[in-house]
C-alpha cells in the first residue's frame, strides 16, 4: 500500500500536472510549440503515476480519455472521474483507497485495478456491467460476509478471473517442466533426438522434396524412411541418457574418493598440529619461565628445532597427499576417456545407421523418379501430376542432379548432428578432467602457502620473546 513521503508536499491533480504528463508520453519528433498547442480532448491516455497525488481533480478536459494511470499514489478517495465516460482501462492500485466509490459513470470500464489499498468491502460497482479484468488483491477484506455477497454479485468475473490464473499457472509451470527437460538432454548431448526434429529438419527448407510426394509410391517410401530414421534416434537418445547417467556417477565416485582422501588427510595434520601446540605452548611458558637466560635460550633452541619438525611433518603428509590425488585423478581421467570413447562409438556407429537410410532411400526415389520420367516420356502416366511436378521430370540428368544435390544436403546435416554430438562429448571430456587436475593444482599451492605462513608466524612469535636475565 502506498505510504505517505514526509519529504514530499502531497499533490492535487490540476492543469500544470496534466500538461506535463502529457509532454513527457508525446512522441519526441514533436517541438515544444506542438506539445503545449495538444487538446486535452484529444488525449486519449494518461499516466500519472508516481506524482504523490492526494486527491483526483481537473480530469473534466479528458471527454475522451481510455486509459488513465493512478497507481502509487497516496489518494484516498475515488472522486473526479465523471466526466471520463470512455474510459476502460483505470489502474489505482498503490494509494491508500478505503471505500469503493465514484465509479458510476464509467459504464464503459473494462479493467479496473484497486489493488495493495486498504478497502474493507466490495461495492457500489452495480454500473460496471463491462467489467473484465478486477484486481482485488492486497487489500483489508477480512470479513466474511462481505466476501461471499461479492462472490454472488461478481461471480462470472471471479471464476473468469481464477480460470485464466490458473491457466497462466499451469502454462507457466509446463514451460518450466520443459526447460528443465530440454537442460537434461542437453547435458546428455541428445537434445531433440526424442522424435522426429533431426528427421524433420532434413526436409526443412526443399520444396523439391515436397513437389516428388506426388510420384506414385514416394509417399509410402518417405513414411517407411520417417518410421526408421526417427526409430534409431530414438534408440540414440535413450542410450545418450543412460551414459548420461554413467558420467554423473563416475564423477561423483571420484569426488567421494577425493573427499575421502583429503579428510583422512586433514584428520592426521590437525593431529599433527594440535599436538605440536601442546608442546609449544609448555615451551614458551617455560621460556617466560626461566631462571637463567642460558636456560631460556636452550629451550628457545629446542622449540625452533620443533616447529622445523613440524614442518617437515606437514610438508610430507602435503606431498603424499598430493601423490595420493594425483593417482586418484589419473585412474578419473582414464575412466573417463573409456566411457566417453565408448559413448562417441555408439554415436558413430547410429549416426552411420542413420547415413545408410538416407542413401537408400536416396537410391529407391531416383529409381522412382527415373520409371517415372519414362513413363512421362511414354505417355503411359496413370496420374495427373501438377506442373511444378512435371518441370523436374524434364530429362534424367535435371533428375539425378536435383536429387543429388537434396541427398547431399540431408547428409551434412546429419553429419552436422553427429559432429555436434562428439564436440559436445570431447569438451565435456577435457573440461571435467582439466578442471580436476586444476583443482588440486590451486589445492597444493594454497595448503602450502598455509603451511609456510604459519610456521613463519610461529618463528615469528618465538623470535619476539625477549629473555631477560633474572636478577639475582
């Protein structure tokens, strides 16, 4: 609901306000003379929005007016509007309206908005018989009784009103079924190979195609051809989700495994450490503690002696850690060219199926083509074919050239297909693998970055203690 700006002195809708909105929505090709020279009857929208309006006035210029925008203002009352007779389109939505009110003379209003306001009770809207759109929503209608003889009076509108939510629900929900879908399959690199698309997409843009379905017996053969083609991509694709689902769980084994390594890893270092804190820490009090100087220098020697073993100790768990993934990314990475080679094979050897159907079929319809150009010749052509027909069936070599030249096409695409398919597959492969070898690459330089950081910290610390020699 809209609140009220202390900084900003509340406004009354007058002539000034009106002029200015309507130079602000003129096209910009128009010179100030012809903006200031506009009839306020020939207006037929109006935004005043985001004004601080407080009251509704000097709106009788705007006979005509259709639309008119009111919304995130601070008005709270409906008054004003009776001159606006046209008007179908209101929006108040944004103000701080308590009653509905002052909409009598609107009978021509379509779609009103008195949302986010603070109105406790549907009424007075007996006049708005061409009412469409009403929002409602946000407002004080707490009671009952007013709700229900709202819903009686207003009930078309209202089961109007829910049907088209609920259908924009449930669009909005299928669409993102389908996205997520489509996101699916394209992770499997198989996106669209649930039917007929690549099968489709052969055809698409060659109406020589289109003109040989009038041959006797093309039809049949295309539809044979479809049946198959869309068969194997079928087959690929329900294939391509299953190795789908292979990769992801050969990846997450290997992260497991990795996870696994450096938390044994991490155990046996914090082990390390703490119990190297124990003794330094007993060191240094010993140190503050000591009743020579030559004694406190002996046991600053030993706890320098100390924290070298400790790094040492960290370095070399560092280093057989580092042993350890790197065995651990190798045996990934050759895990992952098996299944990836296995998965491009497959590709190959269906795509290859797919290449075998389109050369023969290519084979069956330049036979046809060919009985029927010398039937043509013959005059011995049962059916009536259409001249466009009729233009390809001029001789055999326009014939055999139109053909090759369509045959040619559909075969780049599918080879287009495939060639998507296994880059797809070979930047997946690279990807994952590289981006394991960087990872601990960033890993081992960071934990020994840490591992150098404190143990200068800890020389640092012991290097400050100032011995002093105890007097005697």
């Amino acid at each position: 609901m809209s609140q009220f700006n202390n900084n900003i002195e509340p406004n009354i809708i007058d002539d000034k306000m009106v002029q200015k909105a309507i130079e602000e929505q003129c096209p910009e090709d128009l010179n100030l003379a012809e903006r200031e020279a506009i009839n306020f009857k020939d207006v037929t929208e109006l935004q005043l929005s985001f004004r601080n309006i407080l009251q509704i006035d000097s709106l009788w210029h705007f006979e005509n007016l259709t639309k008119l925008q009111l919304d995130n203002n601070i008005i709270e009352k409906i008054e004003g509007l009776e001159s606006l007779v046209h008007l179908a389109w209101l929006d108040l939505s944004f103000n701080n309206i308590e009653v509905i009110e002052g909409l009598d003379a609107l009978v021509k209003l379509q779609d009103l908005s008195l949302s986010n306001n603070r109105i406790s009770k549907i009424e007075h809207m007996d006049t708005l018989q061409e009412l469409q759109i009403f929002s409602i929503g946000k407002n004080n209608l707490t009671t009952l009784e007013d709700r229900e003889a709202a819903v009686l009076k207003y009930q078309d509108l209202t089961e109007l009103l829910e049907l088209e939510e609920a259908e924009a629900l449930a669009q909005l929900k299928e669409k993102q079924a389908k996205q997520k879908e489509l996101e699916y399959h394209t992770a499997a690199f198989v996106e669209y190979l649930n039917g007929s698309f690549l099968f489709d997409s052969l055809y698409a843009e060659d109406p020589e195609a289109a003109k040989l379905a009038y041959l006797p017996g093309v039809a049949d053969l295309l539809q044979t051809y479809r049946k198959e083609f869309v068969l194997v991509c079928e087959n690929l694709f329900n294939y391509g989700l299953e190795e789908h689902e292979k990769r992801e769980a050969e990846v997450s084994s290997f992260c497991e495994s990795l996870r696994a390594a450096l938390m044994a890893n991490q155990q046996e270092n914090r082990k390390i450490i703490l119990d190297f804190e124990c003794r330094h820490k007993r060191r240094l009090d010993e140190i503050h503690n000591a009743r020579s100087y030559d004694i406190a220098e002996s046991k600053r020697a030993e706890s320098k002696e100390d924290i070298l073993q400790l790094s040492e100790a960290l370095m070399t768990l560092e280093m057989l850690i580092a042993d350890q993934l790197e065995e651990l990314i190798k045996d990934f990475k050759r895990n992952i060219a098996d299944i990836a080679s296995t998965f491009i094979e497959n590709v190959k050897g269906r795509m290859t199926q797919c290449r075998d159907l389109e050369d023969r079929h290519h084979e069956r319809l330049l036979e046809i083509c060919i009985s029927t150009l010398e039937k043509s010749v013959k005059n011995e052509l049962e059916e009536d074919l259409p001249d466009d027909v009729r233009t390809l069936l001029v001789d055999k070599t326009t014939i055999v050239k139109a053909l090759d030249t369509s045959h040619g096409i559909r075969l780049l695409k599918i080879n287009k297909r495939e060639s998507d398919i296994l880059c797809s597959t070979y930047r997946w492969q690279a990807s994952v693998t590289e981006k394991a070898f960087q990872n601990e690459i960033d890993r081992n330089r960071d934990c020994i970055k840490k591992i150098l950081q404190y143990i200068d910290t800890l020389q640092e610390e012991l290097d400050n203690i100032t011995i002093v020699e105890p007097v005697q």
